[in-house]
C-alpha cells in the first residue's frame, strides 16, 4: 500500500469511527442511559426479530448496524467492520445482531464426523495438546477440580463477602470489567450480591435469578486463585488470561444462545450443581455439524471455544449452579 492510499483509508476509518460516536451520542440524546444501549440486546427475552423489536434501544442499535454495512458496502473494508465492532468493547457493546453481521467465516472441519461432545477423565497434557487444545472440538473432564478448596468454599456468601469486603472491588467489575444479568433485573454486580436472604437461597415463591461476571480485580483475583489451581491438563507452556469468569444461579435457563468474542478458547469449572450446554455450529455449518448437548456435573471442568460455538446453558435442580473459568492460549 502507498503511502497515500495509507493516508485515505486512515480518513476512512477516522470517518467510520466519528459516525458510530455521533450515532450514540444521538441515542443519549433521545433520553437512552449508557446502561440501556449497552444492555439492549442483554435484556432481550430471545433472539428473534419480535423480541428485538420490542426493545427500546433496537432503532438506535440498528441505527448503528446500518451505518456500518453502508460505509463497509461503499469503502469495501469489511476488516474495518471486524475490527471495530466485532473486537471493540468501546464503542457499543456487542451483541448477537452487530457480532454476526462481522464475524468470520467458521471453518466446518473443526465439527465434521462430531455427533457428540467427547469426555475424558485423567487425561493427559500430551493428549489434550494433540486432541483438543487448539483443535476447537469441545471436550468434558470428568472430575478435572481434585483437591481445589473451591468446592467447598465458593458459594452465594463467599463471594458477597468477598466483594463487599474488598475495597474497590465492586467498583472495579462495573468500571473495568463485564455484568451479565441474563434474565435478572440486576444493573451490577453490587445489586446481584445485595437481594434478600431469602431469594438467594432460591426459596419457593421468590423470583429466580442467574447472572455472571467477570474479575478485573487483583486482590479479588488472588484470592480466587487461593481455592483453585489451573487446571492439570493444559499445555505447559501456555498462559491463562488474568480474567476469572464467575456466572452463579438457579435452575432454569442460564444464558440464551450467543457467541463470544473472546478470542481464545476457555475452561469452565462446574464447582456445585450441574448445568446443560448446547452447542450448535455456525449456519454455514448446519449441513456439515449437528448441535449437541453435554452436562457438566460439580467437578467437572468443560473446555470450548466459544468463538466458534453457539451455546447456551440450562441449569438443573438442585444445588446452586456456581462456575468459574478463564481463557488460555
């Protein structure tokens, strides 16, 4: 490239960025919250065009989406498209809609001959390596979380304790990480951790809830890290993210279908209750990759890729669900 065609599509993405700015400062403008754009597509009750449209910040969402296909169809940068919406975490939060209108063809080879997601208990390094590491074939660990003091330490309690107890941590997920409130009413992490006694042991009559979150927090980190350690079987010369992933609730629909953009592969650890994924391949995929189902019981420890993967989860009755997690490379 030239230096001058360097200098246009600098302008190029310079213009591609001030009209997404302009577009959500409109959006503020109209009398919508930073939390309830970011929150938009959170909120909705399923992925489909009438959930969407009963959404009050879907005009401003698709406001937005327009834009960028019409500047990306004139300027032919679709990498400008990947790189600022499905990646960015600063202009608009992602969402099911903006991520697959930008994200990558999937590669069909990666589930071809799958019919069912693969289980191994005791496995070892080399063979996680050559099987699944960076494979993107999901795999269950049975029994993966021996001797980790989470087992018994992690619950409701522990981690109000936790957060109210440590300075700034509360405030550090709201400001530097990520809430999910799913099918909740919660705005934050400070709201989860504050419901009554009684809906938090999930008593009868009270609403159900399940939210997730992820740690951004050091203190808050070394703690965590203090009841679990990483898991045996990943490659020895990897490196964990420093972001522990905690999603906790009760039995019912956990997190509806959705793809992540979190672009390593991860490790959920089942530390109580038990909780069904689905997985279903991306649509050019369909003919090649049926969906499948795996349980993952306290213990267990599933790894997939949720780049790839749709997924969704349903928690069972019973104990608590409560799952940690965090990305490797």
């Amino acid at each position: 490239m030239t230096e001058t065609n360097g200098k246009k599509a600098s302008l190029k993405e310079d213009e591609l960025i001030e009209k997404f700015l302009q577009l959500r400062k409109e959006g503020l403008s109209k009398g919508l919250s930073d939390g309830e754009i970011s929150r938009a597509f959170k909120q909705t009750k399923s992925w489909t065009w009438k959930g969407l449209m009963s959404n009050p910040a879907f005009q401003t969402q698709m406001l937005i989406v327009l834009v960028a296909v019409v500047i990306a169809a004139k300027f032919g940068f679709r990498d400008l498209l990947e790189e600022y919406i499905y990646d960015s975490k600063c202009l608009i939060t992602n969402n099911p809609l903006l991520s697959e209108m930008a994200r990558p063809l999937a590669d069909c080879e990666i589930c071809r001959g799958l019919t069912s997601v693969p289980t191994e208990r005791g496995i070892s390094t080399e063979r996680f390596v050559e099987k699944y590491a960076y494979s993107k074939v999901p795999v269950l660990i049975k029994e993966g979380t021996t001797n980790w003091t989470a087992m018994e330490t992690f619950s409701y309690q522990f981690f109000k304790q936790l957060y109210t107890g440590t300075k700034g941590a509360l405030v550090s997920v709201e400001e530097e990480c990520q809430f999910f409130p799913y099918k909740t009413e919660f705005a934050t992490l400070e709201e989860a951790l504050n419901m009554t006694d009684e809906r938090a042991a999930l008593q009868p009559g009270e609403d159900p809830w399940y939210f997730g979150w992820s740690n951004c927090h050091r203190e808050v980190a070394a703690k965590l890290r203090s009841h679990y350690q990483r898991p045996y079987f990943l490659p020895n010369d990897s490196e964990s993210s420093t972001l522990d992933w905690i999603f906790m609730g009760g039995p019912g629909v956990g997190a509806f279908i959705h793809l992540d953009s979190v672009m390593r592969p991860s490790w959920q650890a089942q530390i109580s209750g038990a909780k069904t994924w689905t997985l279903i391949p991306s649509p050019e995929c369909e003919s090649v990759c049926p969906s499948m189902n795996v349980t993952v019981k306290k213990g267990d420890i599933f790894v997939v890729d949720t780049n790839e993967w749709y997924h969704s989860t349903f928690i069972h009755p019973g104990d608590l669900s409560i799952t940690i997690g965090s990305e490797y490379d």
